[in-house]
C-alpha cells in the first residue's frame, strides 16, 4: 500500500526510520534551521520555504503559493512509492497535511475528493490543512473546488500538541 507519514519536525527522524522513507518533503519557514534525517539522501529532498499562512505574505512572512505547490505535485510525480513519503512541517497539522492531500490526489486523480479528505480526518483528527495550499493544488490538479471543499466540510481539526504523526494511504484500499 502507498502512503504518505506526516509528522511533526520534532519527529522526522524516528518517523522516517519507523516506516523506512527515503524521499520528503520539508514544508518550513526559512529561518527554521533543521538536520535532514541520515536516511534521506540530498536529492530525495524537497525542502519548500513557507510560512504556515492562509493568505499573502506580509513583511517577513512567505505564503504558499503556486510555485509551492507545483514542486510538490512534481516531486510526488518523482516519489519512487517503494517506501513511504515522509511529508513534515513544524507541527505536522497544517502545511504537511495539505501538501499530503495535493500529493495523493496528484497520484491517484480518480479517488472522490470528499473521500479523501474523510480518510485524512479519520488518520488525524487534529489536522486542519492550510486552506492557502488546498485552494492552489485545486486549481492546478483541476479539481473544480472539489478539494476546497471536501476540506471544508470535514472542518477545523482538534487543539494538537505537535507529537501526532500520522498515515494517509494515497488510496482507499478498503474496498479491496
């Protein structure tokens, strides 16, 4: 089964040795400085400076947008799928999350969007995935609002302390 680990930065490391990734993706504010886990090689890496905002950059601040989130579409494109995807940000709730929906949904385009996003919410109930991200891969994997959508009516996810890693199979494996 394909899947993707989103975890806090916290966790990386041990999440990564845990379910054997080789390939992740860093979604961190640039002056957020941390050690790439000794089993991601260099090039397996996609590190994505942003802030974990839902509208334009003010001063300081950057904000996903779509260069962001076309190299995450990219890079899973890329994602050998052996192992598992390790996608982080710094608590894992809500940068991580989104890029984990736009990857899956850019793996496997057939899947319903409500149904994934009810499969994210079982895996985590505290994930609230950044409203900025979702909205952008949207509209670049041609989902018609659908994505937006979906994560609106699973709603705000519940108050997390940043030490909840979770799974997202990229597909619905249930139904065989």
């Amino acid at each position: 089964m394909t899947v993707i680990v989103v975890s806090p930065l916290a966790r990386i490391g041990e999440m990564a040795v845990r379910h054997k990734a080789r390939e992740m993706i860093s979604l961190m504010a640039k002056e957020q400085a941390f050690h790439r886990p000794g089993v991601i090689q260099a090039d397996r890496h996609l590190l994505l400076n942003m802030n974990d905002i839902a509208f334009k950059g003010t001063g300081d601040l950057v904000a996903p947008d779509e260069k962001h989130v076309r190299a995450i579409i990219d890079f899973a494109a890329g994602w050998q799928q052996e192992a598992p995807l390790l996608v982080h940000c710094w608590m894992g709730v809500s940068r991580s999350p989104a890029a984990a929906l736009i990857a899956a949904l850019s793996l496997a385009p057939e899947q319903e969007d409500m149904a994934l996003a009810r499969r994210l919410r079982t895996v985590s109930p505290q994930a609230t995935p950044n409203a900025r991200i979702v909205e952008i891969g949207d509209a670049l994997l041609g989902r018609r609002g659908r994505l937006v959508d979906a994560v609106k009516a699973i709603g705000r996810g519940a108050e997390a302390d940043g030490n909840a890693p979770f799974v997202l199979p990229v597909r619905d494996n249930s139904n065989g």
